[in-house]
C-alpha cells in the first residue's frame, strides 16, 4: 500500500488543531452572546452597544483561548 498523501499524520493532526480552535473561539462568542440574551431577559435591557460590547468580550476571550492552546501545542 501506497503512502497516501491524504491520510499523512501531520495533515490530520493539522486539521484536528483547526477545528478544535474554531470551535474554541465560536464557542467563546456563543457564550456571551448567549449572557446577553440571559440579561436582556432578565433585567430587560436591550441596548445595541452592550451586544456589541459582549461580542467583542466573546472575541477577545476567544482569541485569548486560541492563543493559549497554540503556544502550549508542541
């Protein structure tokens, strides 16, 4: 059997790495798009600029988690 450059290792571990992070940062925003909705809800608050605001919070938590996992892979 051939060495089939579709099944190599590192392209595999390589893709795994890409959607775990993915997941890791849409997650993130998820988060906090989804405490903006617990707080609109409850406290009814519904303000453009603090969703915005939240959204950013999830995109810099999000890249702060990515950047953690990148710098302790090997």
């Amino acid at each position: 059997m051939k060495n089939n450059i579709f099944f190599d290792k590192s392209i595999i571990k390589s893709f795994s790495l890409l959607g775990y992070l993915s997941f890791l940062l849409i997650g993130n925003i998820l988060i906090y798009v989804y405490l903006y909705k617990l707080c609109e809800r409850h406290l009814n608050i519904r303000n453009q600029g603090l969703f915005i605001v939240f959204v950013i919070i999830g995109i810099i938590s999000g890249l702060s988690s990515v950047y953690k996992v990148i710098t302790s892979k090997n």
